[in-house]
C-alpha cells in the first residue's frame, strides 16, 4: 500500500501521469458534466430515462482507435468521502461513480459488479444503467442487486458480505454507469483510492470532505498532484480534491512487483493517528484483553512445557502445537478485521485467522514465562508498507515475536502448516513491521530474510541402464527452506495417492515415460527441514536411443525453467522474485559393461549479477557409467528494467548450457528383469538409512 516512489522508477520509457489531459476539452467538459448530473439528479426514474451530457454524439469518445490494445476505457471514476465528527471518528459517507466503455469482448468482465462491505457499513443508493451505442439506455431492476456472502463456505465465522449485480446488455461500444453510495460507522472509512487500473483512465478524481479541525496526513504515490483546497473555520468543514486525467493502463508481467507499489493511488492516515506509537497504543487496546488465559489453556501450557529443559524448547512445542491443532481460517469478523478473538475462544474452538492464531501463540508464550508480541505485518504481495505514513491501514497480516529467544530472537508464523520453527514463510521476510511493544510502544522492525543458498533442493538419481536404454531409477529430492515450506503447503492436504500423483506428474516433466513403484516422504508431518522424497521408477525412454548411442540432457531433466517466462524483447516493470534459491542435480548412470562407453569429460559455468550455473560430466574410474551434476544459483534480488537485457542474456547462457547432450555408447547386454525391479526398493530403503 505504500512506499513505491515515482512511477518512472517502476517504467520504462512511460510518461509520467499530468495533471493536463492529452483527451479534447470537448470529451473532458463531457465527463465532467456527467458526474454533476448523476449526483445531482434527484430520482432514479427520471436519471433512467435521460441523458444529462452536454455532448450525445458517442463517436466523440475515444475508442479502439486511440486504445487499440485495450478492452474497455474507464470514461470517469470519481469518488467522494465525507467524514461526520472529529478525531474520534465515527461516521462518514463515500460515494462512488463509474462510467466505463466497453470497447470488445474482453471489457465485458467490467459489466459484474461487487461491492463489498462490512457490518460497520451499509450500501444504499445503488443505480446503474448501460448505455447501447445507438443511445438506448437500460436501467438496471433493483430486484436484480444480490446481497451476498463473500466467504459461503464460511457462514459460521465470516459476516463479510457484498452488494453484487451485472449489467444489462452490456455489448461492445456501449456504455456502463453505476454510482452508490456506503454508509460507515468506524474508524475504517475509505483511506486509499487508486487512480490507476490496468485498462487507461481518462478522468479519476477523489474528493474528502473532512471537519477543518482534523489534521490531515497523506501521501500520493506514483504521480504528481496538489489538491484543490477549500480550507473551512473552526467548526466547519474543508475539502480536499485530487484529479488525475489521462492515466495509462498498468501493463501486467510476469514477475512483476505487488500491484500497491506499482499503481499510481493516495493513502490517507485515519484521524487522530500521527505516529506509530498512535498506531500501536490503538491496536494493543484491541488485542491485549484478549490474551487473557482461562483454567483450560493454562493446564495446555503446562502439559505442553512440562520437562522443557529451555525457553525455546518450550516455546517450540507451543509452536508446534498452535500450527498443526489450530486451523487457519484467513476471513475477518466485524471489528474481527482489527480485534482478534480471545485466545481462550481460540484454543477452544482450534480455528482462526493470522490474528486469532498469533494472539494465542502470545497468550501461551507468557503463560510459559516467554517475553511475547504480536506483530502487524504487509505481505510480500501486499507491498512493502510505507513507514513514513503511520497507519493500521497498511497491514495484511499478524505474526508473533519473541525477544529474548534465539540470538536474535524468534519470529513466529503459524498460519503456514509447512513452516518449522524458528523460520517464517517467505513472505513475511526482509519486511519493515510494525512490533506491539510493551503498553503499546511501538517498535518498526526489519524482519530477517534467508539467503538464496538457504532456499532450494538436491536431487540425486541413480539410474541402472540395460543395452536397450530401459532404466530403473533410485531418485531422492532434498528441499530446504522456502522451498520445503511452499512444497509442505502443497502435500499437506493431499491423500497418499494425490501426493504420488503429484510426484509422478514432477517426475514425468523429467523424464519421458516414467513408472512410479514406490515413494516415501520424510519432513512433512512432523515438520522438519529438509523435506525429503524418497521414490523408484523405471521407464523406457530415458533417454533418446540412436543405434547403439543414447543421448541424455542433464539439463532437461533438472529443468531451471526461468528462460520460458522471459522472452518478452521489453520490460516495463522491475522484476521481483519471492526467493533466491540453489538446486542442484546429480546424475550417477551405470552402465550394462564397464568398456568402450566412449565418454568424455565436460564442464562449463556462467556466472553474472543475477546467479551462476554450472555443468559437469565425467566417465568413472571404472568404466561402468558416468556421474553429471548441475548446479543453479538465483540470487532472487530485484532486478530494474534496465538490466533486463542483461538478465535475458544470463537466462539465453543458462538454458544453452542445459541443451548440452551426454553421448553415451550402449554395448550389448541382458535386458534389465523383473527380478531386478523388485530388488530396488530395498535397496533406496538401506541408502537413505545410510545418509
């Protein structure tokens, strides 16, 4: 939500946003007119049946011709909020106005329309009409507006709703308008507007009405505007606009940075809030309450740290615990979107969003003794929050935290099943947060952040090859750090038959042809780092057999897939990764006979600024068949638009150094038997005893 500096930084090449509009006067004078009659007109029937522009003719909008690759135009958004009361805020209204032009097919998803809201708030006044491109307006049938919830398949925890409805006969060239308005009764009013979407805007423009006496504190980011100001005396009102014209689409890539740290938008700090401890003192009236420990949850804790010879053990099992007894349920609860519930409710009914979870991991911790604190957080894909703005409102997330444990103290996220402790998901990582400290004190802390070399796998197959090119092979995959995490998430919920689908289907993008026989998983429950995975196949086509030559790709198989999502010749975006990572292969093959296989050794590398890849291959001692290994490194920092063409270079040197072939020469043999098949599995049972 915050921090992301001028857009130029984040695009190549792009024209900063003005404050002059490149559309004619004649459409802007249009759009302007437009906004005025719709909130001035005084009944739904007659705005139906009319329009108030003073321009019809609809070939004076812009369309495909001046935005050939975009699906509809946003003619008008315009917002207004007005804020009842002083710096104990406790009512204000926001009015919205869309107008949208749908230019094909595409634009057609701007006809479904969601409004969401919370039981603080209420939407009233909700109108909207298309606009055929022969004039023919139709308006929207109230009774085709549904109250809905947004999380049915949590009725029983979540009261968060939405006001949905789509809009009629809403074909190419016509036109799309709604306007309504939400009456909220807290603290959490609409503090953000984005003047950016990723089809181009000609007119956005926001407008807060506040009492004169509230100290306004904002910031705009990635454009340049000074409000119109309309200061009132004390005890009135003043009135702050900003409008932004010809705002270009924001292009979508892969790889790209959080949307929040890319659109160009305003953030508004809530009334009353100018420093962090003002945000911190704010939530630990909310939260501390709600660590108090009822009889049930103090016999827990005792059970659970009797024997526990140091506080980070007992901490550990407490962990431990909370991660895989409470179930994570990622929806909010009226106020719940700040307060979390008691942690006795939450031991009790062993579910709960981040704050629910995190609240009981504190309550536990001091009933063992443990300093703890909870932590709000803004995700990796969230957006790095901007510390120079203090407000709650730039938080997604809650952790826990433990000073006094570890040599740096432990940073705990239990909402993530695949995490051990003592780490957390990659996407709390490297992040400034915000620490409730003691009675409220606020603390701004850089989480820490594994280095690539924490994150990755090693592979090793052992592959028996007959004269044919049949093979059986004895594979083992290591995965470590954010990499074990996120493949835990995955395997977590899956059936013993789902996760050997989802190995077979790894395997097969491998090696053509595959047959699992057996696999066994260790790390994945309990937790524990490394995650590994155990498993035999056999398969015909291991490598492409030409004659009595058989051709491998080491490459092929440990598959560094990056040069297959950045092929684009421009960049306009930085690209960001979510970790560096290292993985490595080795490839043992033996062959039918020790002679004649004709290999020669092979070795080459690339090294740059973004990581390094290495290959090599040698004949062994004895002749019996060769050992390969491949290595990859990505340093996963950010990498600018400039450096783009560099980065593709790296990526263009990799993927040639995988298309590298092993020649191997088969001499005649026994094929490999069913007998030799069976022995296999006891064999991978003995090395992994052994390693």
């Amino acid at each position: 939500m915050c921090g992301y500096g001028k857009m130029v930084q984040f695009f190549s090449g792009w024209r900063r946003i003005r404050h002059r509009s490149l559309v004619s006067k004649a459409v802007l004078l249009l759009l302007l007119a437009t906004g005025m009659a719709f909130f001035s007109c005084s009944g739904s029937g007659d705005w139906a049946s009319r329009i108030n522009w003073e321009l019809p003719d609809y070939s004076q909008l812009p369309g495909s011709e001046e935005y050939p690759d975009a699906d509809a135009i946003v003619l008008l958004n315009d917002g207004k909020m007005e804020v009842y009361g002083n710096r104990d805020l406790g009512f204000s209204i926001f009015e919205q106005h869309t107008i949208v032009k749908i230019l094909d097919v595409r634009g057609q998803r701007f006809a479904n329309i969601m409004i969401p809201y919370t039981p603080e708030s209420q939407v009233e006044n909700i109108r909207a009409r298309t606009i055929t491109p022969e004039g023919k307006i139709i308006a929207l049938d109230k009774i085709k507006i549904f109250d809905v919830t947004l999380y049915p398949n949590f009725v029983f925890y979540s009261d968060q709703r939405a006001k949905i409805f789509t809009m009629p006969a809403a074909g190419k060239g016509s036109i799309i308008e709604y306007r309504y308005e939400i009456n909220i009764r807290s603290r959490t009013f609409k503090h953000y507007w984005n003047f950016q979407r990723d089809i181009p805007t000609l007119l956005s423009r926001f407008t807060l009405v506040k009492p004169s006496e509230w100290d306004l504190n904002y910031r705009l980011y990635g454009l340049d505007l000074k409000p119109d100001i309309k200061n009132g005396p004390k005890g009135f009102k003043s009135t702050y606009t900003w409008q932004a014209t010809d705002v270009p689409a924001l292009k979508s890539e892969f790889g790209m940075p959080p949307a929040n740290e890319l659109t160009a938008h305003l953030m508004l700090a809530p009334a009353g809030i100018k420093t962090w401890d003002d945000v911190s003192g704010w939530y630990d009236k909310l939260s501390e309450p709600q660590m108090k420990t009822g009889p049930r949850l103090r016999a827990a804790v005792e059970e659970l740290t009797r024997g526990a010879d140091s506080d980070e053990e007992k901490l550990r099992n407490i962990f431990d615990w909370v991660r895989d007894q409470v179930r994570y349920i990622a929806v909010e609860v009226g106020i719940g979107g700040y307060q979390p519930h008691a942690a006795d409710e939450v031991f009790a009914n062993q579910y709960g969003d981040c704050k629910d979870m995190t609240t009981l991991l504190c309550a536990m911790a001091r009933e063992a003794g443990i300093e703890a604190h909870q932590v709000l957080v803004s995700t990796w894909q969230n957006g790095a929050p901007d510390t120079t703005l203090p407000s709650p409102l730039h938080f997604n997330h809650a952790i826990a935290y433990c000073p006094t444990v570890g040599e740096m103290g432990t940073w705990m996220d239990a909402t993530e099943k695949g995490i051990p402790f003592g780490k957390v998901p990659w996407y709390d990582q490297g992040l400034p947060v915000l620490v409730i400290g003691k009675e409220g004190k606020a603390q701004i802390i850089t989480t820490p952040k594994d280095k690539s070399e924490n994150n990755g796998s090693a592979m090793r197959w052992d592959v028996t090859l007959d004269s044919s090119g049949n093979a059986i092979v004895e594979g083992q995959n290591k995965y470590y750090g954010a990499l074990a995490s996120e493949i835990r998430e995955s395997l977590f919920y899956l059936s013993r038959d789902r996760q050997r689908e989802w190995l077979q289907n790894d395997l097969a993008q491998r090696c053509s042809g595959i047959r699992l026989d057996s696999m066994q998983i260790e790390g994945l429950s309990p937790v524990k780092d490394p995650l590994r995975i155990a498993y035999v196949f056999n398969t015909s086509q291991f490598g492409l057999l030409r004659s009595s030559k058989l051709i491998i790709n080491p490459g092929s198989i440990s598959r560094f897939e990056l040069p297959d999502y950045f092929r684009s010749v421009h960049r306009a975006h930085r690209i960001r990764f979510k970790f560096g990572t290292q993985t490595e292969f080795t490839l043992n093959v033996t062959l039918p006979q020790k002679e004649g296989n004709g290999l020669q050794a092979f070795s080459d590398s690339v090294s740059s600024a973004f990581g390094s890849a290495a290959w090599s291959w040698n004949p062994k001692k004895d002749g019996s068949g060769l050992e390969a290994k491949t290595r990859y490194v990505l340093k996963g920092e950010d990498i600018p638009p400039a450096r783009y063409p560099d980065f593709q270079n790296f990526l263009d040197r990799v993927r040639a150094g995988d298309l590298q072939e092993v020649v191997l020469t088969l001499p005649d043999a026994p094929a490999l038997t069913k007998g030799d098949l069976k022995k296999v599995p006891l064999i991978i049972r003995k090395r992994i005893d052994r390693r």
